[in-house]
C-alpha cells in the first residue's frame, strides 16, 4: 500500500513538473532520481526474496547494500531509509537477533516520528513489526504497548483496517503467551 501511495505520489509529482518548463538539467535530474528509486527498490526486492529462500547472509546483504545508498537529506530519503532499516531488522528478527532487531525498529521508529506523522501506514506498520519482534523476544508488556498504539493510530486513520487486525492478532497472540485464553480467544 506504501508502494502505491509512493508510485502515484512520485507520478503525480512528475505530471505537475513536466507541465512546467523544465530545463534539461532538471529532467535529467529527475530521470536519475526515478532510476536511483528503482534500483533501491531491486535490491529491496531481491533480499525479500532471497530471505524467503532462507539465504539469510546474502538477504542481508543486499539490505546493507540498499541501506547504503539511500540519499538521507530529505524527509522522504529518511522514511524510505527507515522502511528499509525496518525489514532488515525483522531480517535479523528471524535469526534470533532480537535485541539487533528492537534497535533497528526503535530507531526506525524515532525517525518516523521525527519526519512524518503517527498516524501514517508506514509508522502504524513500524509499530506492527516492533510489537511483533517483543513478542518473539518474550517481552510481552512491551509487545502489548507497542500493538496496542498501533491499533489506535490505526483506528484514527481507518477502524478495522488491515493494520488494525494485524495489531489485534498481535495483541491476542500477546494474551497467549501468557497464558490468558479467553481475553486471546476474543482477541482472535
């Protein structure tokens, strides 16, 4: 969904700009920037799909690769950064390195809330991986927290949004761990 907004964003952007007479300077700029974007976006792609093939080191190679190049002196270079610091962490998540992991979300998580606002997808989905990583790492009361602000960022954007359900299975899976069926049942 992120991508999407982001892909329209940026083509709304370049209908707006190239209706203005751009010099030749600015649509080079322009292109670059698009094919910069892209190739980011491969090597985003290509450690997703190598983690799914559970070539852990390479996936993590190509995240470190992606992470170096990202332009960090605009708003936007910092969110894209910290959506890609994101999926490394949940990366290092499911090789067992969750304090790694809770770093990288936390400072993912401070960015966000430094550049863009809480009640955006990006942060809500930040608080979803966050959440889901001190699950993994046993330390429910801060999985709870951190779910539980995602569902009201989540709600104030859209009730009952995917977002929302992904924080509510979090919060039952909260409420398994510790052994409270009844509240997890209904949180399920």
């Amino acid at each position: 969904l992120d991508e999407k907004n982001s892909d329209r964003s940026y083509d709304k952007a370049l209908e707006q700009f190239l209706a203005q007479q751009l010099s030749s300077k600015d649509v080079a700029l322009l292109l670059e920037s698009k094919k910069q974007s892209l190739q980011l976006e491969q090597l985003q792609m290509q450690a997703f799909a190598t983690a799914r093939k559970g070539d852990w080191a390479q996936a993590e190679k190509f995240y470190t690769e992606a992470l170096g190049k990202f332009d960090q002196s605009d708003k936007a270079g910092k969110l894209l950064y910290a959506d890609a610091e994101s999926n490394l962490a949940i990366l290092k998540s499911e090789q067992g390195d969750f304090e790694g992991s809770i770093k990288m979300l936390l400072q993912a998580r401070q960015t966000y809330i430094e550049q863009s606002s809480k009640e955006s997808t990006g942060y809500i989905t930040l608080l979803n991986k966050l959440g889901s990583t001190y699950l993994k790492a046993g330390k429910t009361q801060l999985a709870y927290e951190t779910l539980s602000e995602s569902m009201a960022q989540s709600n104030i954007i859209s009730e009952g949004s995917l977002l929302s359900m992904q924080a509510l299975t979090g919060i039952g899976s909260v409420y398994y761990q510790e052994g409270k069926i009844v509240q997890a049942d209904s949180a399920f």
